[in-house]
C-alpha cells in the first residue's frame, strides 16, 4: 500500500480516522483550558503542567493491570465506552464548584482509562490495514495529530480568551460525545484479537514476553524517554509565556507535522530505518537555545524546528511490529503508548518542579540536555544489538499461548 488514496479506500480506515480526529482535537482544546483555568487559579508552573500533562502519570497503571484488554475486548464497543467516559469526565472538569483535588481526582481517572485505548485503537488500525499499510497509516494518523493539534492549539487560544476556559472544557466533551458516534455508527463489530477475558495475569505474562527481547526493550525506552523528557519542556508553555502557549503549542504540532509527512511519505524505506537516532538528536537540541531566555518569535522557531524529531517515532514504531508477534500487536502498541505517556506525565511533573525552584527556561534546558543524554546512550546500544544480529528474538518469541483466563 503506496498511496493515500488505496487508504482511506480500505474499509472501516476513515470513520476510525475522523473518530481518532475528534478526539485528537477535544484532547488539545481540553488541556488548554484545563492548564489555563489551572495557572489562572494557583499561578503554579507545576500544577499547571501537570493538570495537562499529568493524566498520563496514570497510563503506568494501566499498562500493568488492564492492557491485556487491548487484545481481549471488542474493539468497537471498547472505543465507544471510552469515548463517552472521556466525555463526562471533561464535562465534570467544567463545573465551577469543582475543587482542585477533585479536578486532579478526575484527570488520573481518565488516564487509567485512556492506557487502554491506544492499544485498542492502534491493535485495530493494525487489523484494518495489511502489514506493508500500517506505516503509511500511522503516518496519516500522526499528520492527523499534527493537524488537529494546530487547529486545536490555535482556536483554543482564542477561544479561551473569547469565550472561557470552561466553556472550551464543554465543547471537547461534546467532540468526545461526537468521537463515539462515529464509532458506533460507522464501524463493525469485530472480535477480540485474542481469546479469554482481561486479566491482570494475562497482562503481566504478555508484558514479560515483549520487555524479554533486548532488541525490543530498547526499541520500547527509545519510544518512551527522549521524546517524553521534550513534552516536559512543552508542558512550561503555559507558565514561559502565558499569553501566547497557544501559538507554542500550534507551532509544536506543526513541526510534528512537517516531520510525520516526512519520514512517514517522503524518506524511501532503506533510508528511514538509520533516522531515529538523528531525529531524536533533532528533537532536543533546539531547547537548548531557551537557556537564553529567547523572544516569542525565536522561541516558536526552535520549538518548530525540534518537533520535526517527532517523527523519529514513526520509524521506532515500525521496528517494534517487525519485532512483535501478531497476537500481542495490540497489547504492544498499547504498552508503548501507555510507557510514553506515563513518560510525558513524570516529566511534566520534573519539568514543573525544576521550573517551580528556578525558571521555565531553565527547567526546559535541563529536559533538554537530558534528552540527548538517554538518546546517545540508547543509540550506543542499538548499534551493538544491530552488530550481534539481533540474535535476542528468542524461542519465546513464537506465537504465545494465551490461557483464556
């Protein structure tokens, strides 16, 4: 599969698409106003970051307790109970009375929530589209992200200026409510990858089996650290330049963009495969420059230029398929979102801690540096799992038999 057009003529890949955009959109108008309400309330860098952040702390949990779910549960009625939960619990964000433990209460609930989603939704696309599609189709999806993220990012901005940050908080449930529709209606229903019902043992033995491969160990840290400690950097828009994080925001997501096209369209398949490490490179240096403190229009330059590297994922993601057995595709996918999440959580967290205790800048330099850090130290080893042929795929690495627990 080649083209854009073979894509979204295969069945089923464009009401997923347009349900995954809503709900791409009410995630960014929601953390914007959330964080917004949040810094208006406390004038705290940390709590701010982590208000838009931090739901992903929870994905951790999720991964270890409920991801076998994302192989086990009925993909459509999974994506439409999650959709509607997210729904209420932005509407229940909105309420004025509500207290600021409650509204912390609230955003960890729906991360514990979310940590199965990426695993449904993305085990789905996997299913959906042949094995030589699923990379031009999580291309799509993630220039999709980038899309909906400047939209989001920028309309955002003024509509919370306009308008009020509750009032954003209520438009991203209905896009929720909207989401789950689109599911309900336009796809359908398809068995569990994999038989038996959720269980916490099933999780553990199917995380056992994918961590047990020193290749895919560090294909899994390399999606999960470099590119979470950079969300700790952007998770301090909010408090580095409180009237103008919408514009930083949509200048990340247009990086974003510029390099899911790239790399997911434009880089030949021999030449993608040796990028994720100079794209990681890539997606920290530039924030090195705000130890400097720089202006608005420097700043969104930088920002714009690091999140090209985003795209270092889609080559990582890639290389985890070709190393993951088909029956765990879902739960693989899912464990990597959820460890990247949880990543982008802890880091807002230090992020806004180190920015608390000096500044926004300076807390952004220091995630930066040691972004490159775990990047060169990854890449060291990934050359010595590609000089020992990778012989780490061990005999467990046959299709596993999953008891139906």
């Amino acid at each position: 599969m080649r083209s854009y057009r073979q894509l979204f003529r295969t069945p089923e890949f464009t009401p997923l698409f347009l349900a995954s955009s809503a709900n791409v959109l009410a995630q960014t108008v929601s953390g914007l106003a959330l964080a917004t309400l949040v810094f208006q309330a406390t004038d705290s860098p940390l709590l701010s970051a982590v208000s838009m952040f931090g739901p992903s702390l929870t994905q951790v949990i999720g991964a270890t307790f409920l991801l076998s779910g994302a192989d086990r549960l009925p993909p459509r009625s999974t994506l439409t109970g999650i959709a509607l939960a997210f729904a209420a619990a932005t509407a229940v964000l909105a309420l004025p009375a509500l207290p600021l433990w409650a509204v912390f209460v609230v955003l960890f609930g729906k991360g514990l929530v979310a940590s199965l989603g990426g695993g449904v939704r993305w085990g789905l696309v996997n299913e959906i589209l042949s094995k030589d599609g699923f990379m031009l189709g999580r291309s799509v999806f993630n220039m999709m992200a980038g899309i909906a993220q400047i939209l989001g990012f920028a309309t955002g901005g003024i509509l919370v200026t306009v308008l009020s940050p509750r009032v954003c908080l209520l438009l991203a449930a209905a896009l929720y409510v909207v989401s789950a529709v689109v599911v309900r209606l336009c796809l359908t229903a398809r068995p569990p990858r994999a038989q038996g019902r959720p269980s916490v043992a099933a999780t553990w033995r199917a995380n056992a089996l994918l961590w047990s491969s020193r290749p895919r160990r560090h294909v899994l840290l390399g999606l999960w650290l470099p590119n979470g400690l950079v969300v700790g950097c952007e998770s301090l828009y909010v408090s580095y330049a409180p009237g103008d994080a919408g514009a930083l925001l949509a200048c990340a997501a247009l990086g974003m963009f510029v390099g899911d096209v790239t790399v997911g369209r434009l880089v030949p398949p021999a030449v993608r495969g040796r990028l994720g490490t100079p794209l990681l490179v890539l997606l920290a240096t530039p924030y090195l420059l705000f130890f400097l403190s720089p202006p608005l229009p420097l700043a969104a330059v930088a920002v714009t230029v690091a999140s090209v590297g985003f795209g270092a994922s889609l080559v990582q993601q890639e290389r985890l398929m070709a190393l993951t057995p088909t029956e765990l595709s879902g739960h693989a996918l899912g464990l990597h979102g959820s460890g990247m999440l949880t990543m982008q959580g802890v880091s807002a967290a230090l992020a806004g801690s180190i920015a608390q205790l000096t500044s926004p800048a300076t807390a952004m330099t220091v995630m930066a540096v040691t972004s490159l850090t775990v990047t060169v130290t990854l890449g060291v080893v990934s050359r010595g799992d590609a000089r020992a042929g990778e012989r780490a795929l061990l005999p467990t690495d046959a299709p596993p038999r999953l008891s139906p627990e």
